[in-house]
C-alpha cells in the first residue's frame, strides 16, 4: 500500500503534469516520481520534526511529505513558486532566498534538508554544505542528488575535441545550458540560478564536500542511463519501464547521485 507521503506526492505532481501545455516526457515523468519516492522512503526511515526543501520549485516533494510531517518548509529563489504552494498548502511555510548567499534560519532547527538537484546550480558548493551543517541538529541528515559528472558519457565527451564533443551533443539534443564544460566559460552566466554552475559532482567530491562540513556520508548510490533524455523519446513506455525499475540502478557510470549524510555536530 503506498504510504501518504507518496500517494500526496504523486497526486500533486501528476494533476500539474496533466495541467501544463507540454507535458514532460514520459522518462522525465517516471525518473521524478522514482527520485522522490526514494526522497520520502529516506525521510520515513527517521523520527523527525521539521524538514526544509531547498529548491523546492513548485512543492510537488513537500506537498506530499507535509502529509506526514508537521514543520514542513520550502525554500525557492522564485517567488512565484512560493505563491504557488502556499496557496496549495497554507500549512507549508514558505521562504524565499538565494542559497548562495546563505540560508536564513537559525542553528540547529532542523530534522531533515533536501537538496535535490540543486548543488550544480550553485556558485558556493562548499558555503552551502557549511550552511546545512549549521542550521541541521546533532544527528539530522541531508538528502541530495545531483548529476555525476564521471557518467559515460561525459568520460568519452571529455576525451574528444572541444569542436568535435559540443557538435556531438547538440546532434544529441543536450540541453546546453545544463553543461558549462561544453558551452565555454565565457558564455556561463553565474547570475542565473537555472544554469549549472559546473555539469555535476563525482562520488569523491560530494563525500569531501560533506566530511569537510562535519556531514557523514551513510549512504550513496549512482542510477540512471546515461543519455540525453530525448533518446528515451524514441523508446517503448514499457521498456522505459523496464529500464528505470530494474536495470538502471546497476549501471556502471550511471547519470545521477543519490546521497544521505548525517550531522555529526
């Protein structure tokens, strides 16, 4: 039986889906759905009593986690999204601000962070770790994902010329503006959050990024194809399917980190 977190979740995030003029993909819809229900069966593991969504966009995640917790608070640079979810959800407390320059609670007031795939859109990686740190109880825990960037296909984009590498992923239809390494450092605009800042992390750079803040890594593990998305349009439903639930998690080199740390101080 799915638990309400999950069920609140995937109600929430498939009512928006349907309510948008181009609906996402259907492998962007499944990996989103996968993603977080491995966010929320991390969160039931533990007994808490507040949990902050760092880039929580439109609040699909804390949507459905404010069914089973009772301090739930979305932090977003977007206004606009913030409006979103509290209208949606007057129980959610919402807080806008740019992470990079820091996160504006007080010491020690939070259970469970979530930062997923928010770490590559950001100029201060190791500020905002020191951040979590802080504002994290003796024990609390960081759940974030973000790309890998020793996937295989950046291993082979990267032994390639520049010219050859960034034509090939156009062809590909790669998203840019998600792969500074490829665009150039000068077309790369710190300023917008919705750039990546760098195209991802490798499992040794997140764990010192955490052991650096006083994070222990208690868990880790990489999944995904790592292709562009648009392969996948071109893919049976049912073997995308197949895919996500029972090959991805074993590929070598895979697309995604997914990784819990734990509040040593």
């Amino acid at each position: 039986m799915t638990d309400p977190a999950t069920k609140s979740f995937i109600s929430d995030y498939t009512a928006f889906n349907k309510s948008l003029s181009v609906p996402h993909p259907y492998f962007q819809q499944i990996q989103y759905v996968k993603v977080n229900t491995m966010i929320i069966k991390e969160v039931r593991k533990r007994r808490h009593q507040s949990i902050l969504d760092v880039g929580s966009g439109t609040g699909h995640l804390i949507f459905g986690l404010s069914a089973i917790s009772p301090g739930c608070v979305a932090l977003d640079i977007e206004t606009e999204r913030l409006i979103y979810i509290s209208k949606k959800a007057p129980n959610i407390k919402c807080v806008q601000a740019n992470v990079d320059l820091g996160l504006p609670f007080s010491n020690d007031c939070f259970d469970i962070v979530i930062a997923s795939e928010l770490l590559e859109h950001l100029n201060e990686p190791k500020g905002f770790y020191k951040e979590v740190a802080r504002i994290l109880r003796k024990g609390g825990i960081l759940i974030l994902t973000t790309p890998n960037s020793d996937n295989l296909t950046q291993k082979i984009l990267r032994r390639l010329p520049k010219s050859l590498a960034l034509s090939l992923a156009k062809r590909g239809g790669v998203d840019l503006t998600l792969h500074p390494e490829l665009m150039g450092n000068e077309q790369l605009d710190r300023s917008n959050p919705h750039m990546h800042k760098v195209e991802g992390y490798t499992k040794s750079e997140l764990i010192a990024l955490g052991k650096g803040s006083g994070l222990k890594t208690i868990f880790q593990k990489s999944f995904g194809p790592p292709l562009p998305d648009s392969v996948f349009s071109h893919i049976p439903k049912s073997a995308i399917r197949f895919i996500v639930n029972n090959i991805e998690n074993h590929i070598p080199y895979a697309l995604r980190h997914f990784i819990v740390y734990e509040a040593l101080l």
